[in-house]
C-alpha cells in the first residue's frame, strides 16, 4: 500500500488542482482555539517577548502546530515572515506595557517622526486575542506623512533572508507567508473603523490613490523578499475587502491592480498564491478567477456571514481556483452536533471533491468555544468519507 500523504503534500496536492489520498481537512482554527487549548491567558500567549515576525507571536504560532497535531488535521501555517531590517535613521515605535487592575495588559507605543508624533494603543485581554484601541491615523493628511515615515518613505526596504520559524509546522502542514492587500492593510491603520475608512476613499480619492500606491511598492518589495526566501505559499489577506463592508469598486480600485502584480510575481517564482476575503464574496470569485492569476481562494463563507454557494463555484471554477472552504463559525461550528457537522461535511465532500483542488474547511476562524468534538468530526470524515 502506497505511504500516506503527509499534511503538507495534502495541502499542496490540493492547492495544485490534483487529488490527494484524501480530501485535505484544514479548519481555521487561527488563534482562538489553539490559545484555549494551551490553557495559558490570552495576554501572555500574544505578548510573550520572543521573536516573531508574522501575524501572531512564537507562542501562539507554536499553539497553533501543538492544536493540528491535537486534532490530527492539516496544517495552515499563517504566521511566517520575514523580520524587516530597520535603518538606524528611521523613526521607531517605543513601547510602554501597562498591566490593567481589571486583567490584560494595554501596549501604548508612540514614535517621533519629521512630520510630528504618532502613536497607537492595543489592548491584550486574559480570555481573547487582541484589538486595537487606538489606530495610527486619526487625521488623514496630518498622520499618513508621519505613518509613512515610520515605513520608510526613503523606500530602501530590506528584509531578512531566511524564515526563523520554517521548520515549525514541518510536513503536518503548508508554511504560509501573509501580506494584507492595501484595502485591508489600511483598515488597521484608519481610527474610525470602516465608516471613517470609506469616506476617505470617496472624499480624498486622490490623496487615498497616493497611499494605495506607496503601500503597494512596499507590500511588492516585501513579497520579492518573501519569495526568495521559499515560502511553500503566500496568502494575501483581504478580511477588511469583504463586500459585507466594502463595494466591487473599491476592491478593483485599491486591491485588485496589487492582487494581480502579486499573484503575477508568484507565478513566475513557482510559489501558491492564496488570497483569504471574509463574508460575501461571491462577486469576487469572479473577478479573482477570471482577472488574476490567485491559485486559491478562501474561506468563501456561506450563509449567513457570507453568500458563496461552493457547490456552484466549484462548477464554474474548479478547473481554476482551489476552493478552501465553506463552513459557518460563529453560528454552525459553535453550536451544531457532531452528527450536524458530519452531514454537512459530506455534503461539501460531495458537491467540491471531485478532482482534487478542494480543502474541507470553515468559514473565517472557528470560535474560541467551538466544541472539540465538532473539529474531530470534521477531520474524521475528510479521512473516512474524503478519500479518493
């Protein structure tokens, strides 16, 4: 008999549009349920003074690996990088970390640039992952000179060679460097949240044009680094580009003309190209599929958070995108029966597996409570039920 696949050869068989020994089972779990499963408060996991140049810090990366061998699932690694190397002269944030009387710790870091003081705050609760309290630009033209500063507006962007932290997931699963696309790189920038983001869009298109494009030859050069260094995947993050928020418009505008170059440029370096879009996003899949050169796409929720039906896009798009998808979170995953959760997953078995490019996941990260037993049905019956 023919050795099983491991975790990463699943994952990238599917990635490539080919059938793997079973249908990949990869559930964002993110941050949430590896955290809860670590047994460690929230505030100590994220601020655990090591290292880190991804998405989350080292202890949490490593909560992540411990939580798919837990579950026996394929792993998604979304938190490689690759740390920035920072000139001397350039402005840089200077922490102050304050315990709360009430639990968590809050992160004050301010920096001095030439155009004034700039500054942002971020609350890390004991039971929860982070959010940010306070943004960097409160006022568009006054703040974006002093944010760009502090990215380097000379535009001599270094990086680091190599990943620290490729060998982490190993072959339980694919290594993933991640790069917001502009839409959602500015949205963690922009106090106001969307409202405030949006008016700038439509009230200063032209100022916002100029930010659009300084981030994009940024976000580019640090995708050549990214390449170079041999990722197994890139995923390029939209969350904040859902059209549960934001138009058609706006994405092809501000993110559409980066996704490209993106996918352009790994394409030709032989690297996946991933881009991850939360909510509705059915009118995306067509434009990504048919404008783009993105290998997959994800999480493709459905409803109520979103509005794909998977089934039909597998139809129009199976012989173009792999499809990582589709199951509701925060209502479906937290709250169905194991028994639920199987029928479902059968059903999406059998609507998208055919012929590999499909990988059996959730909609965007699985609940902090989501019941263990529904992640061990939903592995369960992508090795029973999924092979091929």
């Amino acid at each position: 008999m023919p050795q099983p696949m491991t975790g990463k050869q699943r994952m990238l068989a599917a990635f490539a549009l080919k059938e793997a020994d079973h249908v990949p089972v990869s559930p964002d779990i993110s941050a949430m349920v590896p955290v809860r499963l670590s047994r460690r408060p929230f505030d100590e996991m994220f601020l655990d003074g090591k290292p880190h140049s991804g998405y989350a810090s080292a202890s949490v990366a490593q909560a992540y690996v411990d939580a798919v061998r837990y579950y026996g699932m394929d792993g998604w690694y979304i938190y490689g990088s690759l740390p920035e190397i920072v000139p001397e002269d350039r402005p840089r944030w200077q922490e102050r970390l304050v315990r709360e009387p009430h639990g968590g710790q809050t992160l004050y870091e301010t920096a001095q640039t030439p155009y004034g003081e700039i500054s942002r705050v971020k609350y890390f609760p004991i039971d929860q992952p982070p959010w940010e309290m306070e943004k960097p630009i409160k006022d568009l033209k006054r703040d974006w000179p002093q944010l760009r500063a502090m990215l380097g507006e000379n535009e001599d962007w270094q990086w680091e060679k190599e990943f620290v932290d490729y060998d982490r997931i190993g072959d339980l699963g694919v290594f993933t460097a991640s790069i917001g696309i502009p839409q959602d790189w500015y949205f963690f920038q922009r106090e106001g949240g969307y409202n405030v983001m949006f008016y700038d869009y439509i009230d200063e298109p032209a100022y916002m044009q100029e930010v659009t494009e300084f981030y994009t030859r940024y976000a580019l050069a640090r995708l050549r680094a990214i390449l170079s260094a041999g990722p197994d995947e890139v995923m390029l993050g939209g969350s904040a580009s859902s059209l549960s928020v934001s138009s058609p418009d706006i994405f092809c505008k501000h993110d559409l003309p980066f996704i490209q170059q993106a996918a352009e440029l790994c394409k030709k370096a032989g690297v996946i190209s991933h881009l991850h879009v939360c909510g509705r996003s059915r009118q995306l899949v067509d434009i990504v599929a048919n404008e783009t050169e993105v290998n997959v796409m994800e999480p493709l929720e459905e409803p109520p958070g979103g509005n794909v039906d998977i089934a039909e896009v597998k139809k129009l798009y199976g012989k173009r995108l792999c499809l990582k998808g589709n199951i509701n979170t925060f209502g479906f995953m937290l709250t169905a029966t194991p028994q639920q959760v199987e029928a479902k997953a059968k059903r999406l078995i059998d609507d998208c597996a055919e012929g590999g490019g499909f990988v059996l996941s959730t909609g965007d990260q699985c609940g902090r409570d989501t019941p263990d037993e529904n992640i061990f049905k939903l592995v369960e019956v992508a090795k029973t039920y999924g092979c091929y």
